[in-house]
C-alpha cells in the first residue's frame, strides 16, 4: 500500500483499488496494525508518569478513524484495508464484534440519543448507518465522491459529510436516513465540525485554503473564511465561541465564530493534521505528523458580560420588582443580586438562554425610595474570569390612602379613627395627626391594623363645633410613602 500527500491510494480492497482523499491520517504498510502497538512495547509505567498502556486490542487491517459512544462504554474503529468497524467494548477491552461497511471506510461518528454510528466509505462513495443495539448496519446512503469527514449535530437530528472529491458537503436526515440537501463548499473539503449551539457547521477546503461557514437553519454557505495553506482538521469550542483549524503549513488558524475572522495565527509543530478540544478547561490538542509531537493551545477566553434589567424602572416603594441579569459567555454558575452592602438574593442558579448565554432572576420589594444601585456579581469558575452588571433603579414614594370617621363613645365622647393604607395593605407605626382648620387637636401612631384613634376632650369637641364641626385626618409622609388626609364632621350630640 502507498500513501503520499495528494491521493491516498489503498489497495486491496473489494473491487480494486480506492483512492483516499482523505489528507488527515498517512496509513502504514503493515498487514495489521494493532491498536496502541506503538506504546505497549513502550517505556514502564514508572518512567510514565504512572500512565500505563493498560490493553493492546487487535482490531481490523489499517485502522483509521474511531468514535466513543460514553454512556454504551463502546469504541467505533474504522478498518480500512478490511472494510470493516471494529466494535469495542470499553469495560472488557475487548472487540465483539466487526461489521462489514463500504468500501474504505475513513472517518466515524456517533449520535448517543439516537444510538446511531455513521461511516464515511472513501472507495464507494457512500456512508453505512450502524444501529448500536443491534450492531448492524441499518441502512446505506449515496453521498458524493470521495466521502471523508464526518460530523453530528444531535440536536438537529443531522449528519453532515464532506465529499472531497466533488467539493460539496452531504446533509443527512438521521430521521430518515436520506440526504435532505448537497450544499456546494471549496475545494477539497476535507473535515467538518458542527456547533449546536449557533447551528453553524465549518468545513476546511483542503484545495483553496478556506473554511466554508454553513447556516444549518438555511442549509447554505454565509461565509467563507481564508485560514492558513492546506487548511484539514478542524474542532469547535462553543464556549468560548472559538474555531480551531489546523493548516499543513504548519500553524493553527484561530477563528472567532461571532466575528467570523481569523483572530489569530498559532505556529505549531511540522504537518498539523488533527485537532480535538477539551470544552471544559477551553484547551486544543493539536497532532503535528511528521514531528511526531502534539502541539497544546491554550485559549484565552473572553471576559463575560453581566447585564441587568429591571420588571419596572421606576417603581413604587413596596411593590415587587423582578431584576435579571445576563451573563455570556458563561458555562453556568450562580449571580448574586446586591444594593450597597445588602443582599438581595444570593447564588442563584444561572440558567442557559442559548449557546454560552445564561440568566437568573430575582424579585424582591424591601429597596427605599431613592435612587438604588442593584449590583449582579457572576463570580466566575475555572474557565471564565468574574463579572458584576449594574443598574440604576429609582424606587418611588408610595401613595397613601387615608380614611376619617368619628364615633361615639359609650360615655358619649367623640372618637376620632383614621385607617392607613398603601397599595392596598395597612401602614404600622406611622403618625396621624386630627385637626379643625385652625387648631390640633391630638396625634396617634398606626396600629397593625393601620389604625390611629384619639378620643375628644369636651373642650376639644367645643374647638371641633365652633370650626364648623370640620375634623381632618393627616399623614405627613415619610422617605417612603407620600402624605395624604381626610375630613370629616362632627354630629350632634343626641
């Protein structure tokens, strides 16, 4: 078997000879090649760092591309001589089972939810659908020429595969297990890698020197991306809103997916070709082939933005007011909402909106009437820095409502009540003052209840008689509730 930069011709397979568009991977000469053979004869586990090779498994002739289904504890590898997937089990390190594809099968990728494996068949042109359960395959699908990379969009539903030797990318319905659309990229696509979150798919055009952005909702190229020379693997970070491609120039084109530019060059190590991310600690991992090393890019994420809105701005002293804030990019975490030194809710857990953006909310109706500062604290966690949003809210005085009636005593005296409210509840605590027109004629404080009482002395009640009979309630008002009065008459004795 030969294999060069250009074509990668593989013989012996059913049929005749297959040509390889594929530039990732340069497959050896060997028969078989087992699995980790190059590290089981390797150094011993104290000279490792106490990492151990912990089993060597034989799988089929010329393995290339392999996927991990996490919750089925099983390993996809494709064998290209054989023209076959081998089907690990991760628990006993064993294979226990091989499936017959198509014709050089290169790139595979699992679907979880759906319990589906796809296999790009480079030879035929076609990619095989692999039922997890039953470990068979389900159904095969005429793609373009010269199928390579692979890709899945679970929550889509959908699979998309580049066809290198056509230029175009196929779009699977995993639904139905049919191409919905052919959607036309560069040059010798090579890999692709899907973000959910944006519903964005990038393709690295091996010929031009491009990535092709595709809008899944649309199913078609918003853009196209100049990267480095040879530009073949690629990987996403959500997160961070990062694309990482790798150029067999010899560097990594970073690319920022809300921009759609390159913001950075990283030089690397000779013949990058693969490229995988570590979405927790926003880390890419990059093979350089013919240096026989792996290059580690750390990305510098940005610094979320906390912002903070209000139900109602302004309110009125008293009444809920419900603040949130937003924080993107984030991962999830907590906010806590503050005025001053007062808490007003702490920790409340963030809650995703879409992609890297989250929200939490918080009601409260204990701030004073004035000008307040809310203050929304996103503390940050081990992937992205801390973050505070602030927000003026102005707090209203509340209106007053206040009720005068007179009554009799059962020593026939005058007694003088005035009940106390605002938006509906009774105001505690608060003073009242009675008056004619001209003279006071006593003061009460607000029960629980929002009542003020005061009872007439007979020369008060002669004051009260010789003013018209005319007795008003009054509430001066405070920081926080606006004043209001009430009259009303006294009758004559029986």
């Amino acid at each position: 078997m030969r294999a060069w930069r250009g074509h990668h011709v593989v013989a012996g397979h059913r049929g005749g000879t297959a040509v390889r568009w594929r530039r990732a991977v340069a497959v050896t000469a060997a028969a078989t090649l087992p699995l980790a053979v190059c590290v089981a004869a390797a150094v011993p586990a104290s000279a490792a760092g106490g990492y151990t090779v912990t089993a060597t498994i034989e799988v089929g002739d010329g393995p290339d591309g392999v996927a991990v289904d996490p919750a089925a504890h099983t390993a996809y590898v494709t064998d290209i001589n054989d023209d076959t997937v081998s089907v690990i089990d991760e628990t006993t390190s064993t294979v226990t089972g091989s499936i017959g594809v198509g014709g050089g099968p290169f790139a595979v990728a699992v679907d979880p939810a759906a319990h589906t494996v796809y296999v790009t068949n480079g030879g035929n042109g076609t990619v095989s659908v692999i039922d997890e359960t039953t470990g068979t395959v389900t159904g095969t699908i005429a793609v373009g020429a010269g199928p390579d990379g692979v890709a899945m969009d679970p929550s889509a539903h959908t699979a998309y595969v580049t066809n290198g030797g056509n230029g175009t990318v196929s779009v699977i319905d995993e639904t139905t297990s049919a191409v919905t659309s052919t959607i036309a990229v560069g040059s010798d696509p090579s890999a692709v890698a899907v973000d959910p979150a944006a519903q964005t798919a990038y393709v690295t055009n091996l010929g031009d020197g491009t990535v092709s952005v595709i809008d899944e909702t649309t199913g078609t190229v918003t853009g196209t991306i100049a990267v480095g020379s040879g530009p073949d693997g690629v990987a996403v970070d959500p997160a961070a809103q990062t694309v990482y491609v790798t150029n067999l120039a010899g560097t990594v084109s970073v690319i920022d997916e809300a921009a759609g530019t390159v913001a950075a060059t990283v030089p690397v190590g000779s013949d990058p070709d693969g490229v995988a991310v570590d979405r927790t600690a926003h880390t890419a991992y990059v093979t350089n082939e013919n240096a026989g090393t792996v290059s580690v890019i750390s990305a510098a994420l940005p610094t979320p933005v906390t912002t903070v809105t209000s139900s109602r701005n302004p309110s009125p002293f008293g009444r809920n007011v419900t603040y949130t804030a937003t924080v993107g990019p984030a991962d999830g975490g907590t906010i806590t909402f503050t005025n001053g030194s007062k808490a007003l809710c702490r920790a409340v857990p963030l809650t995703q909106v879409s992609g890297s953006t989250y929200h939490a909310s918080c009601t409260t109706r204990i701030l004073a009437a004035g000008r307040r500062m809310i203050t929304a604290v996103y503390p940050g966690d081990a992937s992205y820095p801390s973050s505070v949003g602030t927000l003026t809210q102005i707090v209203t005085r509340a209106p007053t409502a206040l009720t005068a009636l007179i009554g009799l005593s059962p020593r026939l005296a005058f007694t003088l009540t005035a009940t106390l409210t605002a938006s509906g509840r009774r105001l505690r605590g608060q003073r009242v003052s009675f008056s004619t027109w001209h003279t006071l004629l006593c003061t009460a404080h607000t029960s629980s209840r929002g009542v003020a009482a005061c009872m007439l002395t007979g020369p008060q009640t002669l004051l009260a008689e010789q003013d018209k009979d005319s007795i008003r309630a009054s509430y001066p008002g405070n920081t926080s509730y606006r004043p209001s009065s009430a009259t009303t008459v006294l009758s004559p004795l029986p």
